[in-house]
C-alpha cells in the first residue's frame, strides 16, 4: 500500500516518542470532510502520544495541519483507544468518593 506524506509523517514524529515503534500503525480514510489518519499504538504508550493534558496530541495534530496545508487538503487526527482501555475520570471518581463519605460528622452539627 503506497503511504502518503501526511500518513507517513505521522508514524515518523509517533515512533520517535513511543516505547514500542513496532506497534505503530496508521490507516488514511479520505472522505467529504477531508482525510483523517487513525493513529493506532500499544496501550503502554498512549500517555507518551498523548501528553499531560493533551499537549502532546494537539502539538502533533496542529504540525499534521501544516503538512496537510501544503498540498490543499484538511487533515486530522484520530487516536485509536480500543474498548475499556479509558481510565475513569476523576470527575466520576469524586462522585464515589462523596458517595461513600462519612455523614456522621454533618448530622452532629444539628443544624
């Protein structure tokens, strides 16, 4: 399959950050809206592509952007999270967390 210069520049700036380059793979749908390259990689590297709070992403995304300009097309990035790969949020855990409190101290207060 013959890859094009924003698929293969993606996997390029991908495999220099991740821990397991081997598992890298992107796939290059083009559709009405413009081409969008789904980013798939091990599970253990998601943090690294990602980044602290999504700077990593979005660094990578907006570079992607740039290359894409250059031959007229709107490129964006999807990055492949498999089923139940998510972590829970810390909203949802601050949920559980007031869900299980202790009230006791609240009912002393007698108010």
């Amino acid at each position: 399959m013959t890859k094009f210069a924003d698929q293969e520049f993606v996997e390029y700036i991908v495999r220099a950050i991740v821990g397991h380059p081997e598992d890298v793979t992107t796939d290059r749908v083009i559709d009405e809206r413009g081409v969008l390259i789904t980013l798939k990689l091990n599970q253990a590297d998601m943090g690294y592509v990602i980044g602290r709070q999504g700077q990593t992403a979005r660094a990578i995304r907006t570079l992607l952007k740039i290359v894409g300009a250059k031959s007229n097309a709107r490129v964006n990035l999807k990055i492949y999270e498999p089923e139940g790969s998510r972590r829970p949020s810390s909203r949802s855990m601050e949920t559980n967390t007031n869900a299980n409190a202790d009230m006791s101290v609240i009912d002393d207060l007698k108010i």
